[in-house]
C-alpha cells in the first residue's frame, strides 16, 4: 500500500462526510460549512486525478466564492428556523 492510497481514501470519506452533512444538516449555517468540507475533498480527488489547476479554480470560485455567499445569505437573513418571537415590553 502506498502513500496515495493512504491519503486518497480519508479524501473521499471526508467527501463523503461533507456530502451527507450537508443534506442532512438540520442548521442552515452546518450544511453550508458541510458543503464547504465537502467542496475541499472534491478539490483534493482533482488533485489525485493531477488535474491542479481545476482543484485550483474549485477552491478559489466554489469554496471561497459560492460558499461565502451562501454564508452572507444565511447570516443576513432573518429567522432562518423560524424559532424567534416577538419582543414582549
């Protein structure tokens, strides 16, 4: 067994992780930083395909572009979970 396959396959599990929890996070603010995780290992499986400059551009445009306006998204709206109440005086 060689190194790439000792670093290729916590890649995909992380992948993997970062997959589900995005789909199955119940918090809006998990499944974006989820999906950021998940965005990462999918970066890294382009690195084992040799393929850096697309690993490159997922992690510039998708991990640090889409993902923080998807964040920006989540912390400028308001009630997300629908759990707040009006203020008693």
């Amino acid at each position: 067994m060689n190194v790439a396959t000792l670093i290729f396959w916590p890649v995909v599990a992380m992948t993997l992780a970062g997959a589900a929890g995005a789909a199955f996070a119940r918090n809006m603010v998990y499944a974006a930083l989820s999906l950021g995780i998940s965005l990462a290992g999918v970066a890294g499986l382009y690195f084992f395909l040799q393929a850096e400059y697309l690993a490159v551009v997922q992690m510039i445009v998708y991990v640090g572009g889409i993902l923080i306006l998807i964040l920006f998204g989540v912390m400028f709206s308001r009630d997300i979970l629908g759990t707040s109440s009006q203020p008693s005086w």
